[in-house]
C-alpha cells in the first residue's frame, strides 16, 4: 500500500463511516418523531442532519453503497423522514432506548 492510497482508503472509509453515522441519526430520530409521537432533538438539528447526509450522498454517489439501509436512502433528498424503515427492528429498539435515555435524562435535570 503506497501512502496515497491510504490516505485515499483512509477518506473512503471516514466518509462512509459518516454516511452510516446520519442515516442512523436520520432512522432512530424519524422513529422517535413518526411512531412515538416524541422528540429528543429539535426540527432544526433534524434538518441540518438531513441535509448534510443529503449533500454527502449528491456529491459522493460512489459511496452510498454501504449496506446500512441503502434502498431506503437511494435518492433521498432530506425532506422527510416519514418514508424510512422505521419499524425496522434495529432501528425501533435503538430509539426506544435513546428515548429511555432522554427521558431519564430530562427527570434528573429537574
């Protein structure tokens, strides 16, 4: 391996690592919103999420393919997360326990 290479592979794997980071963010905050009638950040923080994922995958489409919910965010433009998998076991059992989390969270700040 030539030190360019690795600082290609290096990027390549720190872009996809986001990628996976914000769909993740985007699934279990859209689970929260959609199914639990709740929230545990703002429509703002939400949407600059959304957009941020939405641009990294305009501009780098050569990375999407990640195997982490790729059908779902196949052109998706960040309006909306109604749409996702948000039953989607993994998805459902991780925002109710960020749910969890956040309740607690909120009863000791009180």
């Amino acid at each position: 391996m030539t030190l360019d290479s690795f600082f290609v592979e290096t990027v390549d794997q720190d872009l996809k690592e986001r990628i996976k980071r914000l769909r993740s963010i985007m699934l279990i905050n859209s689970c929260i919103y959609y199914e639990m009638n709740e929230n545990v950040i703002t429509d703002h923080a939400w949407q600059a999420f959304a957009d941020e994922l939405a641009d990294i995958q305009n501009k780098h489409p050569d990375h999407v393919k990640i195997n982490w919910f790729d059908q779902y965010f196949e052109g998706w433009d960040g309006t909306s997360g109604y749409n996702l998998p948000l039953r989607d076991p993994w998805v459902y059992g991780k925002a109710e326990q960020i749910l969890r989390y956040h309740k607690k969270e909120m009863q000791n700040a009180v």
